[in-house]
C-alpha cells in the first residue's frame, strides 16, 4: 500500500507558503492580532526566502498522496553557527566542539 502523504524538502519557491504556516501558527497560538497578520506573514516570508537561499533554514512539507498538490503540512530547522565549546562524551573525555546547531521551527499542519 502507498504511503498517505509524501513528504519533500521545501525550496525557496515554498516561501510564501512557510511564511503562512509560521504566521498561522502564531495567530493560532493568540500572539498576532489580525491587523498584524500580513505584515508578520510578509516579513516571514521574506525571511524564510533569505534563509532557505544560503542554506540557514532547511525545511520539509508534507503533501497528500493523491496528486493534490496542497501542501498541507510542514517543519523546518534554523542551522545556526555556533562558538567553539567543550564537550565531554559519556567516557569523560573533553573535546572541543564547533559548528552548527538546529533550532526547530514552523511545525504546522494545515485545518
């Protein structure tokens, strides 16, 4: 049996429809008024473009199964760099780490 939905990776022509989704989720949540809605749905929009284009922001969407091309879910991540710091492993064992770390973002599922 086919899976229910697939799932891909949102490119920075999914913009707009991230920038809903986290629009939507915060108006969900009660913490943007309606007079505030397409200007906070625009600047994430726009922010969400800037970041999927040099790799800052990754994320996936989920889609029906049946050829319908409405997106209907989505999740993303934020790669942000980070200053080198120490870690210890279970052994105890220090070393220094660097790189980026992933802060999930934009979980929402469209109604």
């Amino acid at each position: 049996m086919p899976p229910l939905f697939l799932i891909r990776r949102a490119t920075v022509a999914d913009a707009f429809v991230l920038g809903s989704h986290r629009a939507c989720m915060f108006r969900d949540m009660g913490l943007v008024p309606e007079p505030l809605f397409d200007p906070f749905r625009a600047a994430c929009e726009s922010r969400i473009r800037e970041m999927l284009e040099t790799g800052e922001y990754i994320g996936w969407l989920a889609l029906p199964n049946d050829r319908d091309p409405k997106i209907i879910a989505g999740a993303g991540v934020q790669l942000r760099r980070v200053l080198p710091h120490p870690v210890e492993d279970p052994a105890g064992n220090i070393t220094i780490a660097e790189g980026r770390h992933a802060m999930i973002h934009n979980v929402f599922t469209e109604s």
